[in-house]
C-alpha cells in the first residue's frame, strides 16, 4: 500500500491534495510559511479561503491578513501580478503595506514561474478543491471519519459540520467499496459518523462490514435518540467487541440540554439516557461527549459527577469538548467561551475524575490549548503528532508565543478566528518536558493511495 503526503486517501488517480500542496510548492519555495519573514513582516500561518489563500502577517502591534487568489482580471484586487490577484484586509492601509504587497506578489511569482504555469493552471493546481466524492481524509491519530449522512435530527447550536464535512458516503455500496480497499487493520479507529448516523437504516450493515474488514476499532458517533428505540442496539451486538458508543450529551436535565439547540424539544433528552442506560446495560463501551459553550459551561463538574453516579464504570470516558469557532458555533458567538473560562470547571470535573477513578478528558483537537491547563495535561486525549503542524488549516500556532513551546507535538493549534477575536494573551509557551504520550499517527506521509492497491 503506497503512501502519499497529506491527509486525503485518493480514490480516484489525478485529484491533487491541495492544502498540502500549496505548503509544500508554493509557500514554502516562497518564503512564506509560519516564522519567515517578509520586507519586516513576519507570516503567522494561513488558511485556503475557497478561492483564495489567506497569509496572516505581523509587525510589531499591526496585523494583517494578505489574500492572493489566481490572477483573474474581473476580480478585484489590490494589484495583479502576472499569476496572482492581491489583496488585503483586517489592517489598516499605509505605504508599508503596499510594499508588502508587491513584495508577497513578486515571493508567489516566484515558484509558478519556477514550475511553468500560468494563472489558470495554477488555480487548476491548488485552488480547485477534490470533489467531496473524489476523497476520504484521515484524520490525525489514524482515524478515518466515515459520514454516511449529511442530514441531522438534533440541530446543536455548535454544530461545526454546517461548515463542510469532509467523507461523506452516502452509500452502503459507497461504505463497502471504499472499506474493501481500505487496509484497516492500519487504521486506529473507523468512526462512523455524519451527520447523525443512525438516520442511516443500513448502519448495522456498514459496521459489520468494517468488522469483517478487520477494523481495529469501530465507534458509532450518536446523539443517542434513534439508540432508545426497542431492539435498536441489539443489531450492534455482533460486533460489540471491537465497537464504541460515543454519545453526546451536554447536560444533566431536559431544559438545560434543550438550550444547547436550536429548538426547545425536552423529548430527545430523556431518549437519550434510555439509550446510554441500554448500551451499559449490554456492556457497549460507551463514550459521552459534552460539548461545552455558555449555557452549560457552569454545570461542568455536575455532569462529571452526575455520570458518574448514574453510570459509574459504565462509561468508559466522559470527554468534555471545547466548541471549536466554526460553523453553527461561530454563527452563535454569543455562546462562545474564552478559553480561561473554561480553567476551573474543567479543572473541577478532571478532579472528580482523579477521585472517582473515572477517565474524564479532552479531546487532543477540540480543546482549551494544553498550555492553558498545563497541570490537566494528563486528562488530554492524545493521539495525533503535531510536531510543526496544525491539526487542519483554521488552525495556527502563532510563532511569537509558540515558537519556543515544548508541547508543540501535542498540541493541535489554535483557531485563527479565536485568535482574531480574543488575541493570544492567554497562551503561553510551556517549558515543562512534553507528557509521556502513546501517539500512533502516521510518522510522515498520511496518504494511502487506493488507486494503487
Ligand atoms: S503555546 Fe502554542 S504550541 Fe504551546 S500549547 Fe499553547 S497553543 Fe499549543
């Protein structure tokens, strides 16, 4: 099985992973990646904004976000180089920038010319995302998210899927010729997810057919309700030995758990914990998910005792997320949270987990960074290698504060739409020596090439 570069399993010969292309062809021929310098600016990483490719620059107080799309001369743009359209924004404007400017466009130039192509070629290269149906990403830690829907009954206010999900399969021919060619057994885990999976009448058929495969590990993601239905779970115990659960769950009653939607049905709550009652019940190793934002942010520790008492060793992990910036959460700013508000509930509830026993955590990846929480860094999940990386492209490690940090290799990034609202006062790098971790991610490449198989 011959391995590529980045995070996409190809499945068709010819499509291109793009993010890691323009890293690797473009910016960094350039000059441009996080830490480099340019005429007194100092790049703090970037984004792939649809069309265009976002360069986050600094310069003593001033910020500024560069935007450099293929040359199209119907587009507006601040200048035009022979390849490129460039703007900026979010900065004020001076002769500085304009240098600046010129100077991007001239350092972009340089490596499509290098690689002789023209505008459109370049746009055909980098800026033409795969078709959905084209790739499956896996994700850091060896995870391959299979979303077998699009579609969802519950609604969360922190949705982040309403902003593009990638692996959508919606299919069981789709699940099983892409399961078929998949060596499994090197993955960590295949989650199956959406979506809300269980709206999926085929589910059981799909998990089978990665346990067959041989899949190390297999979790259904749920919100449970569709699970409280008589017999629903009982399909799932053929496979029980190699199978999650995880739920998500935010909170310990009907009313609070209804604020966490968009919709104020109290019905879907108490389904919910006949659901995990019954998957306990039938000794599923179940996982629950709370993800936190204002409204529950207070019951932390509650819920944390509140599974406990009710579940006890039930549940195999109570994992409290940190709605990440995207999505439906970022259209609900108000229900955001500053990561420093989060310190002591979380800390509370990790507490709990030290006396109780019970494993209480954080996702390595939808979290308050570690080193906000450095003395909780044990209660993280972690299981991808993040060494100079971000977990995905919203992402960054502002060089000023984390280019001195120990834990860059387990931290995952902080979103670059957090940073622009709150700034980066909170974080500060960690000197202490990295935590023993059992990371099991691919060391390099990231790409298995099914074409090839
Ligand atoms: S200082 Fe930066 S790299 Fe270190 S844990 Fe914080 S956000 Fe992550």
């Amino acid at each position: 099985m011959p391995l590529l570069d980045q995070t996409v399993i190809e499945r068709t010969p010819g499509t291109v992973t793009r993010l890691a292309a323009i890293e690797s062809e473009l910016l960094r021929p350039a000059g441009l990646v996080a830490g480099h310098s340019v005429d007194g600016w100092v790049v703090t990483g970037w984004l792939h904004e649809g069309a265009h490719l976002r360069l986050n620059v600094v310069r003593a107080d001033q910020t500024l976000a560069v935007l450099a799309g293929p040359r199209d001369d119907n587009d507006g743009a601040f200048l035009r180089t022979p390849h490129w359209n460039i703007s900026y924004r979010d900065g004020n404007y001076d002769a500085s920038v304009a240098q600046l400017l010129v100077a991007i466009g001239l350092a972009l130039d340089g490596p499509v010319i290098a690689l002789g192509l023209d505008a459109a070629a370049l746009k055909q290269r980098w800026f033409s995302r795969p078709d959905k149906g084209d790739v499956l990403e896996v994700s850091p830690g060896k995870k391959l998210y299979v979303r077998v829907t699009d579609h969802c009954d519950e609604y969360c206010l922190f949705c982040n899927a309403t902003e593009g999900n990638a692996n959508i399969v919606e299919s069981k021919a789709a699940v099983a010729a892409i399961l078929r060619g998949l060596p499994t057994g090197s993955l960590s885990q295949v989650i199956f997810s959406g979506g809300e999976p269980t709206l999926v009448k085929s589910l059981p058929e799909m998990v089978g057919l990665a346990y067959d495969r041989g899949a190390r590990q297999i979790i259904i993601q749920t919100n449970g309700v569709a699970f409280a239905q008589p017999g629903a779970l009982q399909a799932y115990l053929p496979y029980q030995d190699r199978l999650g659960i995880g739920f998500s769950l935010h909170a310990t009653e009907a009313q609070l758990s209804a604020e966490m939607l968009d919709h104020q049905d109290l019905t879907r709550f108490p389904a919910k914990i006949v659901a995990i009652d019954e998957s306990v019940r039938l000794g599923f190793k179940v996982k629950i998910t709370c993800v936190v934002m204002r409204p529950n942010l207070a019951q932390v520790p509650q819920f944390a005792q509140w599974v406990w008492d009710r579940w006890g060793t039930g549940v195999h992990r109570l994992q409290f997320s940190y709605a990440m910036p995207r999505g439906n959460a970022w259209l609900n700013q108000h229900l955001l949270l500053r990561f420093s508000e989060c310190v002591v509930p979380f800390g509370e509830a990790y507490a709990i987990g030290r006396r109780t026993g019970m494993r209480v955590e954080t996702s390595q990846s939808c979290c308050v960074p570690p080193c906000v929480m450095p003395e909780f860094v044990d209660h993280y999940d972690i299981y991808g290698d993040f060494l100079g990386k971000t977990s995905d492209p919203e992402r960054v490690k502002p060089a000023e504060v984390c280019g001195t940090c120990k834990w860059d290799r387990i931290c995952a990034g902080v979103w670059q739409r957090y940073i622009d609202v709150y700034g980066t006062s909170e974080l500060k790098a960690v000197q202490l020596p990295e935590p023993p971790t059992d990371i099991e991610d691919f060391a390099e490449p990231e790409v298995l090439d099914l074409s090839a198989c």
